[in-house]
C-alpha cells in the first residue's frame, strides 16, 4: 500500500513493531464511544458514529468549523495552561500580537489595538468527561473605516482539541494540558505568532501533522460506512503517480451507494473495523481500477480522499462536511497527533 | 538630595578630606597608598618635574575651589590653572578628589561655556570618580545654571566614566531625576542611555513604563527607547510587551566625547587593570534566519521567566507589595554562587529547553528532580529531534550543518549531567534504521554512548539489529567508531550501575524493573553483542590491527568490571580475537592482551577468594566455564610466550594444536621453538635489535643465544621497551608456573 514516493516524508511506521510503529498498534480504551471498552491491540477502530446527544443547538455552535480547510498540528502538552485564565491569555496574546505585527514598538499590555484576539472555550468539543474542553483562538481586525462599528472580522481561527485522549492524558501531571491537536484556517503568518506566543508560553511544541496514506485509507473506508441524511457526494479518492517528471494526479470517484454496499458486503462486526478489512476494500477498489484502466492504483500514493462525512489531504489538510460527524472525525485526528507526539 | 547638599556644605581643605578614597597627601607620597587606588605606584620614581606638577594641580584645584567671581578665558590666572589641569589629565590623569571640585565649576555657571567645556573634557580620572561628586553635580545639574550644550556634555562624559565611578547606590538613588530630563528631546537618547546603564529591577514602576510609551508614541521607534523599554521587560516581563526587529545592531551611539582615548591612553601609561569600560550587550533577542517556516527551525530558546501576571493577582500584589519571597527571574543569573543563594527561589525557565545552552540552570535541574521540568525537556527534544532530523525527513538535508550543532549541543548536555535523555534514545530507536551511516555520523555514534541503561528486550531489535547492518557495510573507520562509542555506553553503563548500587544501599529502595539480574542481562548482551561483531569484523577486515586496537579497548572495561565496578560479570572474549592478537604481528596489541589477561586473572582470583571465604553471600557466582575458558587461554597463551609449546598444549577447540607429523610436513626447521618470547612475530624484531645490542660482534643473527641468563637479561630488556603488559602478566601468570612446573597452571 505504501508506495515508494513516501518515503522519509516521516518516520515509516514500521510494521514490524507494534510497540511504536504503527498507530493503532496499541490497546485503546474508547469507552465514550462503544461500550466494549477496552479493544485488543489488533489494528481496530470503532465505527465513526453519529453523535446521538448532540442537539441542533450543538450543532449551531460548532457550525462555523465545518466547510472551512483547516490545517493540523499536534501540540505537545501544555504547561500550566489552566481554563480559568482564557481572559488573560486573550489580553496578553492580543498584545504579543501587536508587538509582533509592529516590530520594535513596546506595546502596553491590555490596550485597545488593531486586532483583537479572543481565546474562549467550546465545550462541546469533546469525547469524555476526562477530555479538555476545546480552546478556540480567533483573531479578528476592527475595519478602520469606522471604528465605532462594532463589527469585526475574523481573520484567522485556530482551535486545539481532545476528543477521548484517555491515552496521553491519564498519565500526565497535574500542571500539563493534554490538547494535542490544533487546527488552523488562516494566514501562516498569524499561525506562527499565536504558536510562538503558545510554545513560550505553555512550552509546548506544534508539529505538522501529515497523514499518511496508510491513514488516508483507513478514513476512506471508515467513512465510507457512515450513514448521511442528505444526498451526498460521491467517495473521491485522489492519487499521485510518483517518480514522474511532471505531477499526474489520477482521481477516482466511486458512487456513495456503491462504495457502501461494497464496504457492507466486507464489514463483518457492525460498529467495529479492523486492518484487514481497510485492506480488503482497498484491494477490491484497485481491483476494480484495473480490469477497466490497466493500472496498478497499489504502486502510486494516496493523496487525498473526500468522502460525504470528511475530506483529508496527505498534507494534513482536513475539511469537516457533517457536523454530527464531528467528533468522530477529531477523535481519529486526536488519535493521530498523540500518536506524533509520543 | 540631602546627601549631595550635605557634600556640597562640607567643603573641607582637600588635603584632609576624610573619605574612603585616597586623599591628595597620600597621592603624593607614592607607595604608601591603598594599594586599590595607587594608581601611580608603577611611575617611575620621583622626579622634581612631577613634584612640581603635582603642586601646579594642587594650586589649580585651590583656585577653582575659592574663585567666586565670573572670570573672563582671557584671564592668565585662569590660563595657567587650566592648562595645568589639563596636562596632568592627560598625561596621568585625575585624582579622585580632584572631580569633586571642578565638576562643582564646570557645572555652576561660574565661567562661561568655552571654560567649562575645557574643564569638563579634561575629566579623564587616573582610578576612580567618586560618587558623591558625581551626586553633586547632578544637583547643579537640576538647577539648570549651565548652558544646554554643557548638560549634554556633561552626560556623554557620564555615560563614558560609567563604569569608573566606584559606587553606584545613591545615583541609583537619583534615578527618578534622570528619569525627568527625558522630556528634554536633545538630551533623550544620552539619558537613556544612562538610564539604561543604572535600571535596576525596582526602578521598573508601570508610572515609568507608560511615560516610555507616550515618548514612544511621540517620537517613534528610537533605538534607545526600544533598548531601555525591552530592559524594563527583561526585569518585568508583564508591564511591556515589545519585540524587536531581528537586525538591531546598536542600541546607543558612542557619547562621542573626547575622553576614551584619553582614558585608554592614561590607563596604558599607568600599567593598572582599572575597570576596562566593557561593550554592553542586551541579552535578547538573537538574530536568527527567517529562511523556514515557524515552527521548523532549530531553536534553542533563550532562558526567560515568562511570568504571565493575572488581573487577580495583580490585585493581590497591590496588597502585599512588600513582599521579598518574590522568586529569582533566570535572565539575572550569571554566576555560581547566585545560584547558591537564589536557589530556593529561582524558577525554571519558560522553556525548559533553554537549560541546554545554560550550565547553570543545568546545575539547578540535577538537584531539582521533578516530574514536570522531565517531561518538559523531553517533549521539546523530542519533537524538535524529530521534526529536524536530517535523513528522515525531505527537504530537511540543506540543514545538515545546523542539526549537527544540535545534537553536538544535546550531547555535551548528556555529558554534564551524565545522564541519558530517553527523548534521545527514542529519537535513536526511530532514526537509526533509516539512518546511512554518515551524516552526522561523530553526532549519532556519541548519541549511542548515553543510552540509558535499563533492563529491556527493546535494545537488540531497535539499536543492535540496524548498527550491525551499517557496521559490516561500512569502511574500517566507522567500525572502529562504533567499537569506540559502544565501549564508551559499556563505561557509562557500569559507573551508572555503581551510582546504583551505592544509591540503593542508602534508601534500600528497588524498583521492579530495575533489578540487578535484569540489568546483568543487559550488560551482558551489549558484550556478547560487540564480542559478535569483532568477530566478523576481524575476518571482513582481515585481523587489521587498527580493528583489533579499538576491540582491545572494549575488552580493557570488561576485564575489570568485577573489580572496577563491583559487577558480578566477566565475559572472555571470543577466540576469533584472542587468536588475532596472540598470533598477530603487533607488539602493542599484544602486549594490551596481556595486560587484559592479566587483569581477568586478577579478577577470576579475587571472585573465587570471595566465593570460598563466603564473607559475602553471593547473589551470582561465575560458572566454572568462565574458568574454564580462561585457563585454556592461559594455556595458549603461556605455551606461546614461554614455554614454546603451543602446539602440544594448546586445548581450546579453536586453538592452534597441531600433530607434530602435520608440523613436520612443514619443513619449518625448528618448528618448536617459533612460538616464544624471542621468535613470536610480533617480538622477533624486539629480539634481533637486542641481540646487535649484547653481541655487537656477531654478524649472523642467532635467536638461539638468548636462553638461560641471557633470556632473563633479555626479558629486562622488552620491560624497558615499555611492554608493561607483557611485564605483568609474565609476572602473575608465567613465573609462578615456570616455577612450580606447568601441573598448576591457571589453575585459578
């Protein structure tokens, strides 16, 4: 499944050691979600399940972060990071934002400047009673026009998350944070002040986090499986022919219909999914690939799939389509990240 | 105030003036003066032209002491004083006593301008200025009887003798005045120059800080503004936020004034180390590259306290604004001994990975063991191992140059504080089996060195399995390297485990995954493990004795680790390296064999004297193979050196025992006799230079007359030529057996 182009783009999950390599190696309690709480460490995940608990009012509020393009990080844990300040962070960050953008000019802590910075919290962003709530950051300009009007613009948001991080969270000290992913929709000039305000201030470390296609496939067919109201959109898959002097790209669209009844026929346990079944729908889908066009779709590299639920590019780029699929998506993503970290 | 009035009032004859600095008398009468201040100790000895200058500037100072009225520069009175300050000033410079009295001139408005700009310039001080005249003439200063240009003039000449005046806390004092001549736009800079030479943490008041913002405001960013602002956020990081532009070079003009060449050129004559005026440095931020993105740049962060200051606690400070148990902010520590005295108040930085570059903090960290400050360190370098690592990630291997100075940097931390960071080893685990073997190759074999010791199965599929494979396709000199850096985490191992054992003795405290047993296995598989890889090594490389040097000093730490580090292990080495050396041609391997061997004897005797007393019960004892092993390497060794019997009495299955029949099919004429002291390749040479020496006659070479007296003699010879491994082991193990005949041998 992986091909050659990707290379050392991170260290290879080596399959050969289930005790680092791959990211599904280990035990994983997902006891928010399925009640058969600890899985063995076989390569298996829950099915992305439709959060039943969310109300429509839940859903407005965490609307603005779906059809946005958002990039990830992982964020090492924070230090003395405490919800009960987000006020002050949003003060002092607001000024380090300022001295930032006005090189060489002190700036007073707390006064009224061009940008203002809010740092507030999204509760509703989280597997389990153990995770932290969601920390939202957003930068928004006032129009210079007219600074009596009170309208702002958001101009960048980023938001770090942990949906059901039990795994690094449990074993942490009391004066660390566990929010190990952060997504950013904005200019990267604006990412790096807020991340080096966060990284001094709470001595964490942000890191791109890339998916590899090994994941990518296991996103196609998780979210595949998943149930929408809406007519939706076909399954995409986008893959890159590697080695070539010139970028070929071939994309492959499947009808959402068939690409469930095919992942029906292969799913043994409903609400539960393992390696080989990712592996089984992959080989029928290149299979299928084959008899029509004669190429191997195994020897190129998966860039990007964009199913109903989600879209996820290589790049760590990741688009959310269903809020009630929200957290299934970020529990995955949180997944990831902690697996970047540890 | 009161105090530079008082000093204004007090006006004394100069001679008997009572202060803590030498007074003109004792100026005059050289080599009897404090040593501190004999500045003109080193001048040539007393000559009537100095005497008489030296009453010429005593004569001036008295004048501009008593002169009251305004007197025109073309007065010849005036004249004569000024010069003859001036000349002294220059040529040696002005007593300490001296400033008090024509600061007092120069700055009253006595004279007009052109004589107190002649006055001032001539302030060149031979030690130090005393401080009280430096307060009085900031109060002339505030009365303002003196022109602007004087003022400033004034301040330059400040700026320059900084660093000479010999206190500092009642200028401290006057801080709040300097403070107010900032709104003066032409003296600004100067006074911020100075202000940023006297702030201390207590002048930052938040009254000050937003008066620097409103200068701001008015008058852009300045330079001196910004270096005297991000100074009050070094000291209170809360009251000011500001960051400055990567390329600041100079925060402050040079003052300018006509006085430090003067002051160098004094100093110079005067030969004394006075207080050199040092460049100041401002201890943020460094320049740095903008070439890539944020978060992927390796940065070691400066060490900061990045104290956020909470609207609450802000309140609470307002109520208990005299409190002293306010920690120790990590930018202000310099030296040692304020890490003695702060150390129950100092904070770790905001970033824990700045401790790297700072050995002190480093000292703090080692006897401050705390969780956090742990998993600090180790998510940083792991990350930023990780993200920065040169071959496993694209596009990273244009920055070659900086990742090594990286790992150059996490490595001395390792050293310092002698200790493993597990960030590293995983960072080893993940990168080695993608690693080619040269990039950063001195970097990552020392890496391997600080591996933590600890009992796990982990070490063998994730280090031994990809070093091997690099080691036997890799040339001669990275072999030895990996020989070199594996003995060097062989060292690091056992004096951790004798760190172990002696902590464990005080707090009897084991924990399950640390047991002796365990971390025995581990040791023992890192030898078998270099014992393997010598093995083949020494077959890839055919013997060479460069090879066999590194895998001798492998085998030096392991001879002793009984003795050395109370360790109930040995481990013969295998025979494919005895057989390399004992038969080779090196004498220095060889000789280091000996000594080798000679040590494990010493360490086998001492661990069976142990086991029969029984004084210690004994967890672990040496089974009888290592014995064994060892007096078959004995019997090798002897029949080779000594006893020429090697061939007979060789037994070690890989040894070399040879049928005489077999031997005699050779047609080597004395077959028996090439194996000894004399005739081994590696000492033949030793043999022929001392037979040309003790029979200089004799034109053939005849091996055959060193025997009997002459192979004792000879023997003294090779323990002059420095084989003391030779020496010993023939001492322990040879004689004693040569003596009470070859039944007993080794028998240890």
């Amino acid at each position: 499944m992986e091909s050659a182009a990707d290379g050392p783009a991170q260290p290879r999950p080596s399959t050969g050691r289930p005790s680092w390599g791959l990211p599904f190696g280990r035990a994983r309690r997902r006891s928010a979600l399925s009640p058969s709480s600890r899985l063995p460490p076989a390569p298996r995940r829950t099915q992305v399940k439709a959060g039943a608990a969310e109300v429509a009012e839940d859903t407005q509020r965490t609307a603005f972060l779906l059809r946005k393009q958002w990039t990830l990080y992982s964020v090492t844990p924070l230090y003395r990071f405490s919800e009960a300040h987000l006020r002050d962070y949003s003060r002092l960050l607001s000024a380090f934002v300022a001295a930032e953008k006005k090189k060489g000019l002190a700036v007073e802590i707390g006064g009224e400047l061009d940008i203002k910075v809010s740092v507030t919290s999204l509760p509703d962003l989280k597997g389990s009673d153990r995770d932290q709530a969601a920390i939202l950051v957003q930068l928004s300009s006032r129009s210079s026009a007219s600074p009596k009007n009170s309208e702002e613009k958001v101009i960048w948001s980023g938001w770090f998350c942990c949906v059901a991080g039990d795994e690094l969270s449990e074993n942490l000290p009391e004066a660390f944070t566990c929010l190990p992913l952060f997504l950013v929709n904005g200019a990267e000039s604006n990412t790096a002040i807020v991340g080096t305000w966060f990284q001094k201030t709470f001595d964490c470390c942000f890191r791109r986090l890339s998916l590899s296609p090994f994941n990518l496939s296991w996103m196609a067919a998780m979210w595949t499986g998943c149930k929408v109201d809406k007519p939706a959109s076909a399954t995409e898959l986008v893959f890159s022919v590697p080695r070539l002097p010139h970028p070929l790209h071939i994309s492959y669209a499947i009808n959402l219909e068939d690409a469930q009844a095919l992942w029906a026929t292969i799913q043994k346990t409903p609400g539960e999914i393992t390696q080989e079944e990712v592996d089984v729908f992959m080989d029928c889908l290149y299979s299928h690939f084959y008899r029509h066009f004669k190429i191997h779709l195994s020897a190129t590299k998966l860039v990007k799939v964009s199913t109903a639920v989600a879209s996820a590019h290589c790049d760590g780029i990741i688009k959310f389509r269903q809020s009630q699929y929200l957290t299934g998506v970020l529990m995955l993503l949180t997944e990831l990240a902690i697996c970047q970290i540890q | 105030m009161e105090q530079s009035q008082s000093s204004k009032t007090s006006k004394r004859p100069l001679q008997f003036r009572d202060t803590n600095q030498t007074d003109m008398s004792a100026w005059r009468k050289k080599g009897r003066t404090d040593p501190e201040n004999s500045v003109l100790d080193h001048q040539p000895p007393n000559d009537q032209k100095d005497d008489n200058e030296q009453d010429s500037l005593e004569e001036a100072f008295r004048y501009f002491e008593e002169v009251q009225d305004r007197v025109s520069l073309k007065n010849s009175i005036l004249q004569k004083h000024l010069t003859a300050v001036e000349s002294v000033a220059l040529q040696r410079g002005l007593p300490p006593e001296g400033f008090n009295v024509l600061l007092d001139v120069a700055l009253s408005g006595k004279f007009g301008d052109a004589v107190n700009t002649r006055i001032l310039r001539s302030l060149i001080p031979a030690s130090v200025v005393p401080e009280d005249s430096v307060v009085s003439s900031v109060s002339w200063l505030c009365v303002s009887k003196c022109s602007g240009n004087v003022q400033l003039l004034f301040l330059k000449w400040l700026i320059t003798v900084f660093d000479f005046i010999d206190h500092k806390e009642q200028l401290n004092a006057l801080y709040g005045f300097f403070f107010s001549f900032l709104q003066e736009e032409k003296m600004c800079p100067f006074v911020c120059h100075l202000l940023y030479l006297l702030t201390r943490k207590e002048n930052v008041k938040p009254f000050r800080v937003r008066r620097l913002l409103d200068l701001q405001a008015k008058m852009g960013t300045q330079p001196y503004l910004q270096a005297l602002l991000s100074l009050y956020k070094l000291f209170c990081p809360e009251l000011v936020t500001i960051t400055l532009p990567r390329k600041m070079k100079a925060y402050f003009r040079d003052p300018e004034g006509p006085w430090k060449a003067a002051i160098n050129t004094v100093r110079q004559r005067n030969q004394e180390n006075t207080q050199v005026a040092r460049p100041l440095f401002l201890g943020t931020a460094q320049p740095q590259s903008q070439k890539r993105k944020w978060n992927t740049q390796i940065s070691i962060p400066a060490s900061s306290t990045n104290k956020i200051n909470f609207e609450e606690d802000r309140e609470k400070k307002c109520i208990d604004l005299h409190s002293t148990n306010e920690s120790f902010p990590v930018e202000q520590l310099q030296t040692f001994s304020q890490l003695l005295q702060n150390i129950h108040r100092l904070e770790f930085p905001s970033q824990m990975g700045s401790v790297l570059t700072n050995p002190l903090l480093l000292h703090y960290m080692n006897c401050f063991k705390d969780e956090s400050v742990n998993l600090r360190l180790y998510y940083w370098m792991e990350q930023t191992l990780q993200q920065e690592c040169t071959w496993c990630v694209v596009d990273n291997s244009q920055y070659e140059e900086e990742f090594k100075n990286f790992l150059e940097t996490v490595y001395e931390t390792e050293c310092f504080l002698q200790e493993g960071f597990s960030s590293c080893e995983e960072f080893l685990y993940k990168s080695l089996p993608l690693w080619d073997g040269f990039c950063c190759r001195s970097q990552i074999l020392r890496f391997v060195s600080w591996i933590p010791l600890r009992s796990s199965s982990e070490i063998k599929s994730h280090l031994y399995n990809p070093l091997a494979q690099l080691f036997f396709t890799s040339s001669l000199y990275f072999k030895c390297s990996v020989l070199e850096s594996l003995k060097e985490l062989l060292q690091n191992w056992l004096n951790c485990q004798v760190t172990r054992l002696d902590s464990e003795s005080d707090s009897e405290v084991h924990s399950s995954n640390t047991t002796l047993s365990g971390l025995v296995n581990t040791i023992a598989e890192l030898i078998h493990f270099v014992g393997w890889i010598s093995t083949v090594a020494l077959r890839l490389e055919s013997n060479h004795t460069f090879l066999l040097h590194f895998i001798l000093d492998f085998y030096e730490t392991v001879c002793d680790m009984y003795l050395r580090y109370d360790l109930p292990l040995l481990i013969m080495p295998p025979p494919r390296v005895f057989y390399a050396v004992l038969l080779g041609m090196d004498s220095v391997n060889l000789n280091q064999l000996c000594y080798i061997m000679h040590r494990y004897r010493t360490n086998l005797v001492t661990a069976k004297e142990n086991e029969l007393s029984k004084k210690k019960i004994l967890q672990f004892k040496f089974s009888n193979q290592t014995y064994q092993e060892y007096n078959k390497y004995l019997t090798a060794m002897v029949g080779c050196l000594w006893t020429s019997n090697v061939f007979q009495k060789d037994i070690h299955p890989q040894g070399i025992a040879m049928d005489d029949e077999l031997l005699k099919k050779t047609e080597v004429p004395d077959f028996k006799n090439s194996f000894n002291i004399v005739c081994h390749p590696a000492l033949m040479s030793y043999a022929f230079f001392y037979l040309q020496q003790a029979f200089p006659d004799n034109t053939t070479v005849d091996f055959s007359l060193i025997k009997g007296k002459e192979w004792n003699r000879y023997l003294e010879y090779l323990y002059l030529q420095g084989l003391d491994g030779l020496k010993v082991f023939i001492e322990s193990s040879v004689k004693r057996i040569s003596q009470a005949s070859h039944s007993k041998s080794g028998n240890v």
